[in-house]
C-alpha cells in the first residue's frame, strides 16, 4: 500500500472523526460518493486533486492545512 494514500486517509478519516460527521454527511457535504470515501479513508482508492478540494469543502479546512496534515502523517510512518 503506498504511504501517500494510507497517509491521506487517515487524515480524511481523523478530520471526520473530530468533526463527528459520518462518512453520509460528509458525502452530502463534499459531493462525493460514501463507498468513495470509505475507500480512501482505507487506502483503496487514490484521491485525485479534484477529490482533494471536495473533502476540504466538506470538512471545512483548507485544502493546504489538509496537505500538510498528510505531511505530518507521513513523518509519523516514517518514524515508526
């Protein structure tokens, strides 16, 4: 599994958490699909840029703050 993508849904996954939004709110929120975001939030799927600015509109973050939320994750895995 690449590290990006595990990184990027774990971020997706947490943000939702915190936020306490199911992954139907937060399809209703970013026009995404919820078997979409499941996937992402696992691993499965690949977020494309397009997909990246959805769920910071539906977590209401900004997409940047979501890219370096990855970052950090990644720095996490790597210390591991």
């Amino acid at each position: 599994m690449n590290k990006e993508v595990l990184a990027f849904g774990r971020v997706i996954q947490k943000q939702r958490k915190l936020l306490k939004m199911t992954q139907e709110e937060l399809a209703y929120r970013s026009s995404l699909n919820r078997t979409f975001i499941s996937y992402v939030e696992n691993g499965r799927k690949i977020a494309s840029i397009v997909s990246l600015f959805a769920f910071a509109r539906g977590l209401h973050i900004p997409a940047a703050d979501l890219i370096r939320q990855v970052e950090d994750e990644l720095n996490r895995l790597s210390d591991r």
